[in-house]
C-alpha cells in the first residue's frame, strides 16, 4: 500500500498540513518540525505525487544540478550531496554536465530542458564575470564556485582564500618552507586556483618567507594525472622542496605517488597538503592531510536556499552570498591523525 500525506503525519505527530508545507518548502517552518516530517518521510519512504502536484501548484518538484564533471571526484561527491538533500525533501534531481566549457553554461541556461524543473543549482566553470548579465534568468538559480562574485543570484560557495592559507600556515607549523603548489593556472585573476594561490601567498607574507616562481606547478584541469605530470616537471628542473600543497585532491594524490615512487618518503621527506576531503584521501597511502571546505554544508545549503526561493521569490529580499566554514583534516601525509578546526 502505497504512503500517504496522512502517514507521514501520523508518524512525525503533525498536521497533514505542517507535512504539505515542508514537502512545498513553505519558508516559516521551526527547524525542528522540518527535521521530524523529514525524517518521517525518509523512514516511511514516501514519495510525492509529482504529477498532482505540479497540476495543483504550478510546480514540477524537480530541480536541475549542473556541474562541470562528474568524472572529477569533487563533483561527483557533491552531486551525491546535493541529490541526498534534495531527496529528504521529496524532490527531483536532473543532473546535467557541462564540461565546463562557457558555451555550453551559457546554453544551458537558456535550455527548454529547465522548463521541467522549478530551479537550478549551477556550478560554472567556463563563465566569468563578464558572463554575470546571462545569470539574470526567470527561474530561480542558486550559483556555486568561484567564477562568478555579485551576480543576480545567491551565491553558496567556499571560503578559499582563508582555508587555503590556513592548510599552508599548517605546513609552516610543521617546520616546511619550501613549499611547492600544484594546480596554479596561469593568468588566471578570478577563479578557484587564483583563489587559493592568493592565500598560499598571504600565508608566505605573514611569516617572512620569500615567494619563489620556481615552486609553482601549473596545470590545465585538476585531474591526477595533471598532478603526476606536475610535480614531474619540477623535480626535472632540480626544484628543492619539503612540502606539496595540492590546490585539490586529485592534484595531491597524483603528485604523492610521483613523490614515492621518486624515492622520496611522505611526509619526512616531503609533506604533502591537499584542498577538497574527498573520500578517497583517508584511504591513500599514507592517508592525504587536507582541507575539509564544507561540502555537504554547501549542497545542504544550496538545496535549502533554492527551495526558498522557488516558494518565495523575491520576497527573499537581495542575492545573498553564503560562505561554509572549513576545517582541516589532518590524516598521515603531513602529520599525525588528528582533526583540527578552522574556521
């Protein structure tokens, strides 16, 4: 027999009212009656009539996620976040993926495709500031990343800058000061890379330690093997270094197993820093110390966030920008297992 509005209310001790005001993401719902009715649909394993609905409120319940590239760990992690959360709330996730090339962001945007969806969740890739105006849609859109800052939506994103000095200051606390980077891109002014080198580079100031161009490894896409290549070519050209901050995981990892098998150990030789915490870095060998930049809580919050605006609109007032605090995960590469918190 199939789950009703009626069950899921009996169980979390509501009106079928409260239930059908959490399903539609009705704004002015206590947090603590949201997480029993969601938790009493997750148990009852309900499942909204999306048809009915839709007739009923003008609505779909299902919302579009477009991501670079499901093939990088990263955002295959937070497509599997953002789907969870979007799930607890009885809705739909359309995943689509754009390679991050600007021409197919800036497509997708005006796709029929979003026609059957309520929304968008959109992490560019390709686009830049000069692409804000194409943002300026008539659906709601909540925007991810680091391309694009002050645009006409909200913003849910990571606090680059900081957690990227911090996991560098971390590696100074350790004794390093030759610290090579892996990942740099060239040129590039507004961005994830620029982001993060320009915290390597506040952290270097703060503690007296010449900047050197000949540490820096820079790449096209942040994929293992970009990483392996990189610190390749800096150990070609005699580079001396103790310490690798890989601006992401998949850089880090790459760059560790080019290190090893160099013959050099991690970390007493070599410690080796890594932006993302991705699964796969406690299970590396040694396990991969690294940033911890608030994953979950930004697919949790870009849900949230874009449910409120497809219930309320403009009502909601200004874009806002929302920024995850992070942490870092301290594991074997750079030091002894231990968690601690930055925020």
């Amino acid at each position: 027999m199939a789950v009703t509005l009626h069950d899921v209310a009996r169980v979390a001790g509501v009106s079928i009212k409260t239930v059908s005001n959490v399903i539609n993401a009705y704004p002015h719902i206590r947090p603590a009656t949201r997480e029993r009715v969601e938790a009493a649909i997750a148990e009852l394993g309900y499942v909204p009539n999306l048809t009915a609905r839709s007739l009923k409120s003008g609505r779909t319940g299902a919302i579009a996620l477009a991501v670079p590239e499901l093939g990088l760990s990263y955002f295959a992690e937070l497509a599997a976040a953002v789907i969870e959360a979007a799930e607890a709330a009885g809705l739909v996730v359309l995943v689509e993926q754009t390679g991050g090339d600007r021409d197919r962001e800036l497509e997708l945007l005006r796709s029929p495709r979003l026609k059957m969806t309520d929304g968008l969740i959109f992490s560019a890739l390709g686009m830049s500031e000069a692409d804000v105006a194409s943002l300026d849609v008539d659906f709601p859109v909540v925007l991810l990343g680091e391309r694009i800052f002050g645009g006409p939506t909200d913003h849910v994103t990571m606090r680059n800058v900081e957690a990227a000095r911090a996991a560098t200051e971390y590696l100074i606390a350790s004794g390093r000061r030759r610290i090579a980077v892996v990942g740099a891109h060239e040129g590039e002014v507004v961005g994830s890379a620029a982001l993060r080198m320009q915290g390597y580079l506040e952290a270097l100031e703060a503690h007296g330690i010449d900047y050197d161009e000949s540490l820096i490894g820079y790449t096209t896409l942040w994929h293992r093997s970009n990483g392996a290549r990189s610190i390749t070519e800096l150990l070609d050209r005699g580079a001396e270094f103790d310490a690798v901050f890989g601006l992401n995981d998949t850089l880090a990892l790459g760059a560790m197993r080019v290190l090893q098998a160099s013959g050099r150990r991690v970390p007493e030789d070599v410690a080796v820093m890594g932006f993302d915490d991705l699964d796969e870095a406690g299970y590396s060998i040694p396990s991969l110390t690294t940033v911890d930049p608030g994953q979950r809580w930004i697919a949790q919050t870009a849900v949230a966030t874009l449910m409120e605006r497809i219930a309320t609109g403009a009502e909601l007032g200004p874009p806002r920008l929302l920024l995850a605090d992070f942490r870092i995960a301290e594991r074997e590469s750079a030091g002894a297992v231990r968690a601690q918190r930055v925020s």
